[in-house]
C-alpha cells in the first residue's frame, strides 16, 4: 500500500490507502477526486491527469518517458515536477506520495 496525499485545485486535501500496481490516477479516481478529468483513460494521450509531485518524492518515480515529456512539454502550467497522474505507478518502494492537481490549460 502506497498513501497517496492529494491536494486538489480548491486546496482541499485527500489522503487514501492505493493498492500497489495501481497508477495514481486509478487511485484518485477510485476516491472520487472530481477534479482530475483523465479523460483518456490513462493511455498517456491527453494531459488531464497532470499534477506536482512533492520534491521529496520525485526519487521514487521513475524517470519521465518520452510520450509523458511530450505531452508535458504542450502545457503552460508545466514545472520541474510536473507528472501525469497516469504513467506512476505506485509500487511498494514508494511509501507516500504526494501531489497537487496542476490548473487546466
């Protein structure tokens, strides 16, 4: 089990239990986080699902894969820890991630 942290765009914050394997995204959609659209289904084809990592947390990640970048690289809200929410998987090595949902472009 992962705790995943989420802070949504009202700052209204989320804590949940995620079952390793899952993506982040799978796992805030499965606590009802209204916010984060994922409207492609987490298929890495269409940003919706773009948070901020915690710093501390980036070295748990594995490293940005070239779709991920590409896509990131179209949004204007786009920083050094911008991930999407749909390429981490949540693996036993990380035991606490924690996000904000970055504003829609």
């Amino acid at each position: 089990m992962t705790r995943l942290s989420i802070t949504d765009r009202d700052g209204v914050q989320t804590t949940v239990e995620a079952q390793a394997g899952q993506s982040a995204m799978e796992a805030m959609r499965a606590a009802g986080v209204e916010q984060l659209l994922a409207i492609c289904g987490g298929v890495c084809a269409c940003a919706t699902c773009h948070v901020y990592v915690a710093p501390e947390c980036l070295e748990f990640l594995l490293p940005l894969g070239s779709d991920e970048n590409e896509l990131l690289s179209a949004l204007s809200h786009r920083r050094e820890n911008s991930r999407l929410a749909c390429q981490i998987r949540l693996e036993p090595a990380i035991p606490a991630l924690t996000v904000q949902l970055a504003p829609e472009d």
